[in-house]
C-alpha cells in the first residue's frame, strides 16, 4: 500500500500548479482590467451629447412644416372669383347680397365653410342656395329657384306661378324678366293654390303660354288679354305677335320661336316694328303674316 500511494503521489499535480491555473482562469473570466481614466459605468459623454443634438434637431424642422402649412393655407387659398348659377329672376350681385357673401374676395376655405349649406327659408324665389369650390381660388354658389314660369299683374301685387299654374310666390315687387300677364283678374291670394281666371281655356292658355316661353327662352315682356279672350305677346321694340284664342298655343309658340330672332334683326337693321299674326295658325299653314307699321 506505501508502494502504490508513493507513486501515486508522484504522478500528482503539485498543488501550487493547481492554483496557478485557477488564478489563470478567474482572471480570463473577469477579462482585462480597464484602462486607467476610463469609467465604463458612465455613458459615453459625447454620445449623449450627440443625442442631445439629434433630438433639438428635429425642432427646426418642425417649425418649418408648420410654417409651410400655415402659408399654404393662408395664401393658398386667396379667393379670385366667385360663379353664381342657377338665377334666372336674381342677378349675381343680388345673389351675393342676400346671402351676405362678403363683397372683397376673401379667403376660399373659410368662405365654403360658412356658405355650404346655406339656410335659404325665407328667401322669395328661392328653394335653396349651395356653395362648392371649383378650384383653390374659386367657388360657385348654386341658386335653386322656384319653378316659376311667369306671373300676373292684380291690382298692386305679381301673383308668380309655375308651369301647372300653381302659385308659388306672391310680392308687391317685379322680380326678373319673366313675362306678366295683364288684363286679366284672377283668383289666387295664398301660395299651392292654381291661379283661376274668367274660363278655364283662358287660364290654361296663359299657364301653357308662359310655360312655352319659358321652354324656349324666349324674353317677352307681356302677356296682354283682351277683353274678348284673345292673346297678344308684347316682345318689346314695338314687335307684337297676335296668338288670338287660347288654342293651338304649343304649336303657335314653337313658331314664333324660328321667326322672332328675324324679325329683331329686321329691327335692329332697319327699324322694322309691327304684328306677327298667329292667330289663325294651325299646323297646315304654310304662310305667316307680319303687318308692319309705317
């Protein structure tokens, strides 16, 4: 037994050996020691320094944008022009007037903001008043007026109907160019009620005239009744057109449609006045009359 520890013994690693390695091992682990004047637990100042400067740097391009957005929407939307459509008994400034439109141009936006959907109640003439930007610069107020076709003449007030001769307006005032029956009493006081003259034909006949007039565009200043019943138009300039008895009206109208632009013409070349007679018209007619006056 001494014999086998003697060699094992020999064999043995010496202790001092052992603890060299250790050491070795542990100062491995813990990696070198720092350099001297350095501090690992402090960040690094000039990176954070660096941070610092990264983050204020973003403020100058902040304000930047928000001045740019700011300019655009004050100069970017500069209003130039203002469209008004839809008015035929109002004119554009009238328009603008009523709805309290500012009379400088102002500014697009804040002007469509106020005006998009206007409150038109109360307004004669008028079903409803819209307003919608065309562009950057420009806005176009949309008038949407009562169908109204034309009007009569009672005493003091215009009784404004529309195309089936239901009023839609009554005013004490001569609004746009329609055209104005006169010489005829007839029995309406109070809007949604048709108009009611001396016979039914009569009164079909000037609704059906009106609304034809209208239906072409034609401007006609008058709708005269006789005391007979018959219908003559006064078209200014001292042009007249004889339709006779309410009868035929469609057919008489769409001709007087192909003939009066000559007949003004005629007018403003020569002076030409006088009466187209219609009142005999029929769709078989080939010859048409105008007795001019000297």
């Amino acid at each position: 037994m001494d014999r086998f520890y003697d060699e094992w013994d020999e064999d043995r690693v010496p202790e001092e050996t052992f603890e060299n390695d250790v050491s070795d091992t542990q100062d491995d682990w813990d990696g070198p020691e720092p350099e001297e004047g350095v501090d690992f637990d402090d960040e690094d100042p000039e990176d954070e320094e660096g941070k610092r400067h990264f983050r204020m740097g973003k403020w100058p391009f902040i304000l930047a944008a928000i001045a740019v957005l700011a300019s655009f929407f004050i100069f970017g939307f500069a209003l130039d022009s203002v469209e008004v459509t839809g008015s035929r008994l109002y004119s554009a400034e009238e328009i603008r007037t009523m709805i309290g439109f500012p009379e400088k141009l102002d500014h697009t936006l804040l002007c469509y903001l106020r005006y998009a959907r206007y409150n038109a109640q109360g307004l004669p003439f008028i079903e409803d008043i819209s307003v919608r930007m065309t562009g950057l610069h420009s806005l176009e107020i949309v008038v949407d007026e009562k169908p109204v076709v034309g009007c009569v003449k009672s005493g003091n007030s215009f009784i404004y109907f529309d195309r089936k001769g239901v009023v839609q307006e009554i005013s004490d005032q001569d609004v746009g160019d329609l055209p104005k029956a006169e010489g005829v009493t007839v029995d309406a006081l109070e809007t949604g009620v048709p108009i009611k003259a001396a016979s039914d034909e009569l009164t079909e006949g000037i609704v059906e005239t009106a609304d034809h007039l209208a239906t072409y565009g034609m401007d006609i200043d008058r709708i005269c009744v006789t005391e007979d019943g018959d219908i003559t138009l006064d078209a200014g300039n001292g042009i007249w057109i004889d339709l006779g008895k309410p009868i035929f009206i469609s057919e008489k109208i769409t001709e007087l449609s192909n003939i009066l632009p000559e007949l003004r013409k005629l007018h403003e070349e020569e002076g030409v006045t006088g009466t187209l007679h219609l009142e005999n018209y029929d769709a078989t007619q080939t010859t048409i009359y105008f007795s001019e006056e000297n």
